[in-house]
C-alpha cells in the first residue's frame, strides 16, 4: 500500500489551507520546486484518491443543513445509500451499524426541496423502518477548517504563509446569481479548474471570473475542501458520535471537541442526541481509548452513541468505483 511521506502530509495540508493555491506558490513555502510539488500531486491524485472540491458555505446562503439516519432492512441499505449519494444535495453517504443503517449529510437549497426528500421520497422508500433527521444548529468544527489541519505537517510560518485572508463578517445571507450558480457548480466537481477552463464553460470573462471567485471567497460562500483516501494515512477507523448533552454544556462541549486531533466534523444538532461528532482513528483500541479518556471526561457529557462507519459511499464526491 502506498504511503506518504512527509512531504506528502505538507502538500496535502497545504491544499486543505488553500485549495487553489498555485503550485509555484507552494513550491516557494515548501522548499521545493514547482515540478516536484505537481508531480506530487499528480501521484496522491492517483494512490489517495486526492482531489479538490469548490463547496458553497449554506450557512452564508441562509441555508439549512440535516443530517438523516436511515434505519432499513440489510438488502436495502446499499441500493439507498447509493441512490442517495448521487443526489448533488448531499455530501456524505455512510453505510452504519453492520449495514442496517445509512447516514446521509443533507444540503437543500430550498424548503421544497427539503420535503421533497423527508416528507416524500424517503417514506415512501420501501424497506425503511424508521427516519430521524436532524437539523444542524451550529457547527464546531469542519467546513472550512478539516482533518488534515491538525495532522501538524507544516510550521507555523508556512501554514501563515498559505492561510488565506478570513472571509469578510455578514450579516445578512448573500444571494447568489445565475453565474454565481453555475460557476459554483463547476467548482463542485474541480476545485482546481483553471480560469480559462472556468470562463470558456460559463461564457465570462477571465478577468470576470477571477473578479467572481474572489468575491465569492470574500463572502465565505466559497471554500475548498480536500477530498482523499484517509487509509494510506494509516487512519482506517471512521464512526459517528451521537452525544447527550446537558444544555448549559452544549457550547463547551463542542468546542472541546473541535480541539481533539480525532474529531473531523462536530455540530449541535436537532434531535434526542443534541451533539454530533465525525472521528477518524488508527484502529478500534484508539478509539475506545479516545472515547473513554477524552470524551468521557469532558464535563457535561451524558450519553454517548458511537456507531461506526462500515465504508463511505460518499464523502465530497460520488465515484461508483469506491
């Protein structure tokens, strides 16, 4: 299996802080010349799975996020997961609790097409015996800030030298435009998109598309996410933590575990488990050690659920190859 090197973990980290950062630009942080770094990404495309994914912020939209759990008869888990994850409303698709459960990270651009997928289509889904969707209330970590910040591959001084500038304080959601759209769209499915492969395939300009994506970044409608297998990381333990949390704690409990080097996407959520947390660990002995000596002492932690992740359907992106 192919492992990275430390070089490897830089790239990957500089890509997470700036996804269409220019090779030159990396290559000058780094040390190294610009023909390594884009052979390397060349090679973690290949052995990782590595891409880079354009992701509109819903919250800057004035839009709402749900997370679903599906509970359905084992014949039927992976026919939905897979129906569901081709959907370009959702984000992650999981195969939970020894295949009689999918998770599914949803993204509706509107109401209507909220219910048309929770009030209509999934209760009408056959072989599904039970639907909980949650709201996200508030997130504590993820989005723009992923995993592979806290993997500690570059110095302080690099990681300051990619950072980009933070998006500009809204406080009113931002409305987006037919070009916005399609422009958001292509971004969806290449992060790394040239400018002039973006503006021949949305009729702009050049200068007019630059002008668009530093704007929409600007707002913080736009970020970039890194898309990779997690596996030759040596991470191969993935679960979901459902938390009980008493109601005072609800905001010190999930900055606590947006702290934790495990915790890659953590949220206050509707529903009976008012927490919600995404891990990635080595093995299970890391995370019950996780579980009982980090989460279980954090104060005000009543319950916790960990289901784990049998194989994710989808992560950013679908590929019915994975």
């Amino acid at each position: 299996m192919y492992q990275p090197d430390a070089l490897d973990l830089c790239l990957l980290q500089a890509l997470q802080l700036d996804g269409r950062a220019p090779f030159s630009r990396i290559a000058e942080v780094l040390g190294v010349s610009d023909q390594t770094v884009a052979r390397r990404y060349r090679r973690l495309r290949t052995e990782a799975r590595l891409s880079v994914i354009g992701t509109a912020d819903h919250s800057r939209l004035g839009r709402t996020n749900w997370i679903v759990r599906l509970r359905c008869t084992p014949d039927a888990a992976e026919p939905l997961a897979d129906a569901l994850a081709r959907r370009p409303d959702t984000s992650y698709i999981g195969l939970m609790s020894g295949g009689t459960e999918v998770m599914c990270a949803m993204k509706p651009r509107s109401r209507r097409d909220r219910d048309e997928l929770l009030l209509d289509r999934i209760p009408r889904t056959r072989r599904v015996t039970s639907a909980d969707a949650c709201c996200v209330l508030y997130h504590f970590y993820g989005g723009p800030s992923g995993w592979l910040n806290k993997i500690d591959a570059l110095e302080p001084a690099q990681e300051a030298a990619l950072r980009p500038d933070p998006p500009e304080t809204m406080d009113t959601p931002v409305a987006l435009d037919p070009s916005d759209e399609a422009l958001l769209e292509l971004l969806r499915h290449d992060g790394r998109a040239t400018v002039t492969d973006l503006a021949t395939a949305t009729g702009q300009t050049e200068s007019g598309v630059k002008r668009r994506v530093q704007r929409l970044r600007r707002a913080g409608v736009l970020y970039f996410q890194v898309e990779y297998d997690h596996e030759p990381l040596g991470y191969g333990v993935e679960a979901v933590l459902w938390l009980k949390v008493a109601p005072p704690r609800l905001r010190s409990v999930g900055q606590a575990l947006a702290g934790h080097r495990e915790v890659r996407f953590a949220a206050a959520v509707s529903g009976r488990a008012n927490v919600m947390a995404s891990v990635l660990c080595r093995t299970t002995e890391e995370l019950f050690a996780y579980l009982a000596d980090r989460v279980g002492a954090i104060q005000g932690v009543r319950a916790v659920e960990a289901v784990p992740t049998l194989r994710a359907i989808k992560t950013l992106t679908y590929d019915p190859r994975r």
